[in-house]
C-alpha cells in the first residue's frame, strides 16, 4: 500500500518537486489546512504580505528578476479577489505565476456559503488556464500541469482552487517526472527557410531596425547575449520597448533609445522612416505604434515571437517567425556567419547613410529638460540616481506614471532582469511590493522602487512586509504632489481641468517611514540630492526617500494622441525654438 | 478634425466582414464552454450561432461548431487565440461559402391549424428533410433540417400558416468527401 499524503501535503511536495523556496501570501479560514502543513517544510519559506495584492506583485517582481515562476497562497473569497489585479498585470506582461487560493468545501460551493466566490469564473480571463480541484487523486497532476503552462511558450499566470476538503483529503502523491503528459508542443515552429528569408530582407535593407520587447528578457538571459551579437553583427540600430529594456545595453552606440509613446525622437522617426523592422519579442503594443495606418509606412516588416497570436494581431507583418527569441537570435547568426556574407562590412556601407539621419535626430536630444538650480527636476534626480548607482548590480521597480517613464528614459539597463515594471496593465501601487520580491529573490543586491506620491500609497502598507524581513528596498519617491501623467493629460487635452489630480493631504513621508520602522529621508534641493541619494544606499534598512520636485514637470518627448511616430511633442527647450523660428508648429 | 481628447487612438478603417463556421474539439470538462464563450465575449467577438455535444465518450471529447462574422484579421485571431486554450485540441475554420462544407442547423417547428393549412405547411417543408414528431388533428411538430437563411425564411413565411412555435439549434459542420479534418 503506497503512503497517502493530505491535500495539504501534496500541495507542499508538489512545490518542493518543482524547487520552489519562496512563497508569497496571507492565510484565512479556507486555507488553513495548508498553514498548518508550512512548519513541516523548512525548504519553503512564507513570506506574509500585508494585502493579497502585494503578494501577487512581490511574486511579479521575484519571477521577473529571477526568471523563476512566483508562488502566491492565498485564501477564498476576498483573498482571491484581492490578487486579481496582480494576476492581470502578470497575464499583460507574460510574468509566470503560480497562485493557490483556498476554496469553502465541495459541499457548499455554490450556496453562498462565508468567504465563497467563484474563484476560477473571477479569474479566467486573467489567466492562462486556472483549475478547481474537485477530486484529491487530480491534485499531484493539476499542480505540476500549473507549473508547466505558467513557465512554458508565452509565461503568465496560473490559478489553483482547493476547496478546504480536498486539502484534508488523502491521496498518493505523483511525482513531477511520473505524470504522464500528451505530446508538448515545441516552442519553435520556424525552419532554415524562414531564416534565410529574414537574412535576405537584412541584405536588401538600406534603413534597417531592430525594435526589441519582453520577449528577448523572457527567452533567458542567454537570449541577451545572442541579441547583442547579432546586433553588433549587422550595425543596425536596435530601439527596444518598455519591457524589454536591459535587453541590450542601454549606453551602447547602437541603441538608440526606447520608443513609443515617450520615446525617444531618433526611435520614433527611425521606426516610422525604416525599410525592414525586425520586431524581435514584443507585440504592436498601441503606446508603441501610435496611429496604426501611419505606422512605419514604408517598411517590411519581420515579427519574431513565442505566441502564434501575437502575429498580425495588430499590425500585418511579411514575415512571421514563431518562436524562442533565443533559438531565433542562434540560428540567424549562426547563419549569418556560415554564409559569411561579411554583412558588417557590405552593410555598414550601405546603411551609413541611415546611420547619419538617425545621429541628425539625435541631435534634437530628445530627452533634454531645462535643469534648475532652485527646485529639484524629477529627470535630473533619476539621473543622479543612476549616476550614483550605476557602478553596482541595481534593480529599478517603479510604480506608473510620469516617474516611470522618466525612470525608462534617463536610467540606463546594461543587463535584462534588472528593470521591472508594469508596462501592459498599469498599475499604480506595483512597484512597492515588486521590490519586496526582487529583494528576496536578491538578498545582497540594491533593489530601488522610483515612486510616485500617488501611486505608492496605493500599497504602502508593505514596507512593514519589508521591515519583517529585513528587505532593505529603497523607496525613491519623486513626490509632485499630483498624479502627475492624469495632470500632464489634462493639461494638455483637457484644457488644464485638474480634476481630482492634487493631492490635498499627502502623509508627511518620513514620519511614515519612521512609523513603519524604516528610515525616512527627504530632499528640496537640487544641492543636497547628491549626499542625500549616497546616504540612502549606504543605510542598510528599508529607506523612504521624499524626493520634493517640480510640480509643473511634464513627461517629454510625447506622441500626442491619434498621431504618427514622426510628429512627436517635444520638450519646453524645442518647443520654445520653435516658435521663434515657427518651423515648430508642425511638429505640435 | 476635431482634436482627439483621448489618450488612445482613434479608430480607423474597418475591413470587409466575413462568416466563418468554426468548429473546435475540445475536452469535455467542467467550464470548457465557459472558457471558449468568454474568449470570444472578453476580445469583443461575434457569436451567430453556438453547438455544443460531447462526440467521443472514450477520450472525452467534445466538439463546438461556432457561427462568426468578423474581419480576416479578427477571424484569424480567434483562431489563433482558441489554440492557445488548454483544453483546446484542434480548431478547424471555414468559410460559409466554402463548397467542400456542409452546414446543417434544425429546426422544430409547432402549428396550430385546420388539417388542410397542415397540409399545405408540410407541403412547404418538403424540401428540408421534414419529419412529423407529433400530430394531433389539430397541431403537428414538424423537425427539419436547412441552413440558416432557409429557416429563417421558413419561419416568417409560415407564421401567417398557423407556425406558434419555433425551437433551432446553432449550425453544426462537417467536410464533404472522405477526408477529415486534422
């Protein structure tokens, strides 16, 4: 007679199979059983957040900075419902997730019995499949499935229902190794024809780009690497999304900057004035195309991807290859140097004419902001917070808004993996928590969450997670007491109407951080941010960092809505040159 | 043109919209028709029509035939998007025009009327394969089977002939030949 083990402790063995050391959650009455399992397994260790939110936002930032699946426990009813935020941000951002939610007992689903909800109803359009286990002999098979469908083709997030009874319930546990699975199918559904034929469209091409997203960050660190040889391969400019930023090095010479909505002038127009786009694992997304029938209008277009649906979703391609960006990127260059069709040299000739436009609008410099010596510039502090931490291994989260795009213009990724944010959903509030995780999935690494005022407060309630346990996460807010991207739009769409996007009463940030058992830091002026930033890194405790700064900042370069990448909203400096030459105005 | 006040594009040209009937296998578990319905409610697409019924009680399969219209963009997307489903085995998808397809829908039609005017209704239906269920000399239920348009026609012809009641199922699909569907 083989050992039968509870629910319970099936759910531990399946999480130990699969190598799981850190899970994220907040018990309740409909997962208790498997609390009371947690003491018996010392390679598994809980991590208790302060709202199921945060759990599901910790395990995001642990996943995303690891490359290793995030694991959330959380109980039924409001527990449930509380990660769904969480679970939809990771569906957006194809962020592997693994969350068990307790459910009320079989026998009462569906009488409205206390903390009940219909768990994988809720759940099903924020997942990439979800289960309700309803016999303890599927158990061992559904968990391990779970683990396979989150980490495998495109990543995302995954439910498991356990109703109570089937946690106390008895079963044989089945190994991962043992289930027997049906045929998977391979990731890679391209061949050498495919190859060839992007390689022949990379020959043609006078004005080629690379336009690179999260997919690159998802194939594995390795795919960095092999995107960074093919890019020096070929000299063609490589601009890259929000995601997928780190993926190639953010101060190299070829990278010419993010694109899309606050991208940069040279991406945008070098995206819209292109003759081949190589997408490399991103997705059309509408903050990067802006206006699609004026999208890259003269350009061939290659998508490389993992998720067959992503092509021709939004924008029609000439080439498709569905794939593993990292076996994509191999075989090309492999390819590419068997043929040895000395590309670098044939083609830096032949695109150096392309390389000149591009350093043209680089001159615009895009990024530019007139700098103050009275009040400190929210970019100029993401700059001296780069600066000051460039020389270590940091790790940026950020919350959404003006700081996180300002936080993706003036920081530069040198390594994938170190960059997490929430680009698809966005979410305010995601930042504090991702930096919970990032800090346990790197113990002794800087780890930097660039807030907003507005949108930290929506999950403060997790500095004291990151107090419990010792995570010296840094808190960088760039307070301008608005929420600063609703201003910006109401400024500029809605005729200067703030409605609702002050802020009357802020807490006083360093009181706070000080209540919660941190340290508190604040900074007014621009002459003092520099001590003040060093300070910060070296307190080895969780930091609150109250950076006051210009109200009145907006977020530049911008492509106003409904308009194409070529006619991008410059910042004051261009805006004001322009009128005075009146050339300008086309380009508002 | 009036100056967008949002922060999203506007919309632009749609293009030409087609009907397809597409068909899916699927495991006969609990929520699978939950899962396929709410992928076509959640991405805003169309549903005509909609057949459910397990087909092979052995492997648990069971087949959906999905009536859509939609431009070649959405319909390749909702095939596309039905394939990454789990309990998605395969997806086949048709053309309504494609001649190498039967469709078929039924339909049960209930008349209440005189024996001639009963007469003179399944005179009509001859030539949609009519089977008389029930006759009483008052009332007759008549099954046929047609495509859609011919039903629909059927119906508002025969209402003036006594027609009270109407119950159809979605349109169900099948390759002519003796090839099948891989």
């Amino acid at each position: 007679m083989p050992k039968l083990y509870t629910g319970a402790e099936i759910v531990f063995k399946c999480l130990e199979d699969q190598k799981v050391k850190h899970i994220f959650g907040y018990p309740g009455g409909a997962v208790l059983p498997i609390y009371d399992e947690l003491k018996n397994h010392s390679s598994i260790k809980h991590i208790l957040v302060r709202h199921e939110q945060g759990a599901g936002h910790a395990a995001e930032g642990y996943a995303r900075s690891s490359g290793k699946p995030g694991v959330v426990l959380v109980t039924s009813g409001p527990g449930a419902t509380n990660v769904v935020t969480a679970l939809t941000d990771a569906y957006m951002d194809s962020v592997p997730l693994v969350c068990i939610s307790g459910q009320v007992p079989t026998h009462l689903i569906g009488t409205d019995a206390f903390q009940e909800c219909d768990t994988t109803g809720i759940t099903r359009p924020c997942t990439k499949h979800n289960w309700l286990v309803k016999d303890i002999n599927d158990l061992s098979r559904i968990m391990h499935l779970a683990f396979e469908v989150a980490t495998t083709g495109r990543p995302g997030p995954v439910l498991v229902d356990i109703p109570k009874d089937i946690q106390f319930a008895k079963a044989k546990y089945i190994p991962a190794k043992k289930i027997k699975r049906e045929k998977i199918l391979s990731n890679n559904r391209f061949n050498q024809k495919d190859i060839d034929k992007l390689i022949q469209l990379m020959n043609k091409a006078s004005k080629p780009i690379f336009y690179t997203g999260g997919g690159v960050v998802n194939s594995g660190p390795e795919a960095s690497k092999l995107l960074r040889e093919l890019v020096s391969l070929t000299g063609f400019p490589i601009t890259s999304t929000l995601q997928g930023l780190g993926a190639y090095p953010g101060n190299d010479n070829q990278f010419i900057g993010m694109l899309g909505m606050h991208g940069t002038y040279e991406a945008n127009n070098a995206m819209h004035d292109c003759d081949l786009l190589i997408n490399i694992g991103a997705r059309f997304d509408d903050r990067i195309t802006g206006k699609i029938d004026e999208f890259s209008p003269k350009s061939k277009k290659v998508h490389i991807d993992i998720d067959p649906s992503s092509i021709n979703k939004i924008i029609k391609v000439d080439l498709s290859i569905v794939g593993d960006v990292k076996d994509v990127i191999k075989l090309t260059t492999k390819t590419l140097k068997q043929k040895n069709i000395n590309l670098e040299k044939s083609n830096k000739q032949k695109i150096s004419k392309w390389w000149q436009q591009i350093e043209k609008w680089k001159t615009k410099d895009s990024l530019n902001f007139i700098n103050s010596d009275k009040i400190i510039k929210p970019q100029y502090a993401v700059q001296r917070l780069y600066e000051l931490t460039k020389n270590q291994d940091t790790f940026i989260t950020t919350e959404v808004g003006q700081h996180q795009m300002w936080a993706a213009q003036h920081y530069k990724f040198d390594k994938p993996n170190r960059w997490m944010t929430s680009g698809g959903l966005g979410t305010m509030g995601y930042g504090l928590p991702a930096a919970v995780g990032v800090q346990l999935a790197h113990p002794k690494k800087l780890v930097i969450d660039v807030a907003g005022e507005a949108s930290v407060l929506m999950t403060m309630q997790e500095m004291s997670t990151a107090v419990q346990y010792n995570l010296p996460i840094k808190i960088f807010i760039l307070n301008n007491q608005y929420m600063g991207m609703v201003r910006q739009w109401q400024e500029l769409l809605h005729e200067k109407n703030y409605s609702e996007s002050y802020t009357e009463a802020l807490p006083d940030f360093v009181k706070l951080a000080e209540a919660y058992g941190c340290v508190g830091i604040r900074a007014n002026d621009p002459e003092e941010l520099d001590q003040k930033i060093q300070e910060m890194i070296d307190i080895d405790k969780p930091v609150i960092f109250d950076c006051r700064v210009d109200q009145a900042e907006n977020c530049f370069p911008m492509i106003p809505s409904g308009k194409p990448h070529n006619q991008m909203l410059l910042g004051p400096k261009d805006q004001e040159e322009n009128k005075i030459t009146g050339k300008g105005k086309a380009l508002v | 043109m009036v100056k967008s006040k949002s922060a999203y594009s506007i919309p632009t040209k749609v293009g030409k919209l087609e009907t397809h009937i597409i068909v899916v296998w699927v495991d006969n578990e609990a929520s699978v028709l939950s899962r396929v319905v709410g992928l076509f409610s959640g991405r805003g697409y169309n549903i005509e029509s909609l057949a459910v019924a397990e087909v092979d009680q052995k492997k648990n399969l069971s087949r959906i035939t999905i009536v859509t219209t939609g431009t070649p963009q959405v319909i390749e997307q909702i095939v596309l998007q039905l394939k990454k489903l789990v309990p998605v085995h395969k997806v086949g998808n048709f053309k309504r025009e494609d001649k190498n397809v039967i469709f078929k829908e039924m339909a049960l039609l209930k008349i209440v009327a005189n024996s001639s005017k009963i007469k003179k209704v399944l005179n009509v239906c001859k030539k949609f394969n009519p089977v008389i269920l029930d006759k009483t000399n008052k009332s007759v239920v008549i099954q046929i089977t047609a495509l859609r348009r011919e039903i629909d026609k059927m119906t508002k012809n025969l209402k003036s002939s006594g027609l009270i009641s109407v119950s159809r199922t979605g349109a169900v699909a099948m390759t002519r030949g003796a090839e099948i569907f891989n």
